[in-house]
C-alpha cells in the first residue's frame, strides 16, 4: 500500500515548490532559476521576455520546447506549469489564435504563474488547480501537451498517461 507514502512525498513536494515560488534564490538539492534554463538549452530570447520572476523559479528537468514544435493556433496543455515560464513560452510561440491551459497542484505556484502571464502581457493562457492524474480539461481539446518533470513525481504513471490521452486530440 502506497497510499501513505504518496500522501507524504505529495506534502514535501508542494511544501518544496511553495519554497521555490516564495523564495527562488535559495539553494535547493536540485537546478532551478537561470541557470537550469540555459543548461537545459532555453533561448536567451525567452528567458530574457519573461517575468524575472518567472525565470527565477522555474524547476524543471529539460527543455520542453526544444522539439515541441508548437504552432499558431494550436492549444496547448502545460501540466505541472509552475510559476508558467514554459506556460508563457509556448503562449508565444500559438499565438494570440492559440490556447495554453496550465494545470499544477500547488496554489503558490499557480498564483505566481497568473501574475507572471499579467506582467509578460500574456493573454491567452490560464492557469487551474488540479493533479496530473485527473487533468482538469474536457476530453479531446488539446492538440500539443509538454511537461517538464512532474510526471516523475506521480505515484501513478499509467493514470496520467491514461489521462493525457483523454485530452489530447
């Protein structure tokens, strides 16, 4: 039974990225901030377009964009966005015609993810509560999902696997 343990690790994980939303230049165990970004091969372009804010706290494990090959028009899911730098990159990238929904489970994160979306003038993102394992958008209404590590957290690889299928067109 997983059940506890996946309760216990779910609190640290959001207690952690509540940690990297409210203070992002603390040193944590793992890359996050400017740094990480360039070495995972973000665009200088993107980074410095973005909320300083957004930069300072990302956290993910690689580049998203780098073969996502995103489209004017297309709607795109960013689950587990963060503090929505990767949000506000591919909002960039689909246009004013397109659409990014993104999902994260920490309230920190997503508070910080929508004042960041404000600040770069980003318009045509948003930004809901919910797990990765029952993705809060209806069936069938994305065209293109990225990530950038959660899905490593998920007790439940198979569900949000299931999941991303549902949505997805």
């Amino acid at each position: 039974d997983t059940e506890p343990l996946e309760g216990v690790i779910k609190g640290e994980v959001l207690r952690m990225y509540h940690e990297v939303a409210t203070n992002p230049r603390k040193e944590f165990h793992f890359y996050h901030g400017r740094t990480a970004a360039q070495m995972f091969g973000y665009e200088s372009e993107w980074l410095d377009r973005a909320p300083a804010g957004a930069v300072d706290s990302f956290a993910g494990v690689g580049n998203p964009h780098a073969r996502s090959r995103l489209a004017p028009g297309q709607s795109v899911l960013d689950l587990g966005s963060g503090a929505g730098l990767d949000s506000i990159i591919a909002a960039r990238q689909v246009g004013a015609e397109g659409r990014v929904t993104g999902v994260d489970l920490n309230p920190e994160m997503l508070f910080r993810a929508r004042q960041h979306a404000a600040q770069a003038g980003i318009a045509n993102a948003e930004f809901r509560e919910g797990r990765m394992e029952d993705i809060p958008v209806p069936d069938a209404t994305i065209d293109v999902a990225i990530s950038n590590g959660v899905i490593n957290l998920s007790f439940r690889k198979r569900r949000v696997i299931e999941d991303l299928h549902r949505v997805v067109r």
